[in-house]
C-alpha cells in the first residue's frame, strides 16, 4: 500500500470511529511526516492547519486529497475548493526557497494545468 493510500485508509477509519483528540493529532502528525520532504516541515505544519482551521466534516479527508495532491497522486475522484486550492499554491510559494525545483515546478505546472492559478 502507497503511503498516501495508507493516510486515505487511516482517514476513513477516523470519520467511521469518530474523531477522537488522539485520533486527530495522529492524522495531522502524518500529513506533516508524509509532505514535509516535499514541503519542508514547517509549510506542511501551515498548510495541515489552514485546512483543519476550515473544520467541517470532510476537513480530514480535504487533508487526505492535499497530501495527494502534493505527493503526486491527486486523482479525479478527489476534490479541494478554491480556498483549498489557494492554501495549497500559497504553502508552494512560501516553501518555494526550499523545495527541490523540479518538484516545484511539477507541483506549480499540476496548478496550472487545473486553472488553480
């Protein structure tokens, strides 16, 4: 199983058992160890918070669609509003001084493509 797979799994289990504070702070320790090498760990600290801070109930799965997202394996079946979408590109452009440029440029070229900027 793909990491970001095993977080989507991990995700799924959280909203059928309910969302207990450990369960939580489990989800949100992985989405930062899971982006953090392509983010850096502080941006991947924002960026988790940005859609946490959101709240909702697909708040978690939102997290699971962005981890997808920047580790290359966002698919149609996923879905981030606009306001998601702008967290995401904002996050690049803050750790963009840090992140390797061909992941950069990939992550930038993906926005594009998707009219996200």
């Amino acid at each position: 199983m793909r990491p970001v797979e095993h977080f989507l799994s991990q995700i799924d289990k959280l909203e059928r058992g309910g969302s207990s504070p450990t369960a939580q702070e489990r989800i949100a320790r992985t989405f930062v160890d899971l982006t953090a090498p392509v983010i850096g760990r502080d941006a991947a600290r924002d960026l988790c918070g940005a859609f946490l801070d959101r709240g909702g109930g697909s708040a978690y799965q939102k997290l699971g669609c962005a981890a997808a997202f920047l580790l290359g394996e966002f698919d149609e079946t996923m879905d981030l509003d606009p306001g998601e979408w702008e967290d995401i590109r904002a996050s690049l452009e803050d750790a963009a001084g840090e992140m390797d440029l061909n992941i950069l440029t990939a992550l930038m070229g993906e926005l594009l493509a998707r009219g996200k900027i």
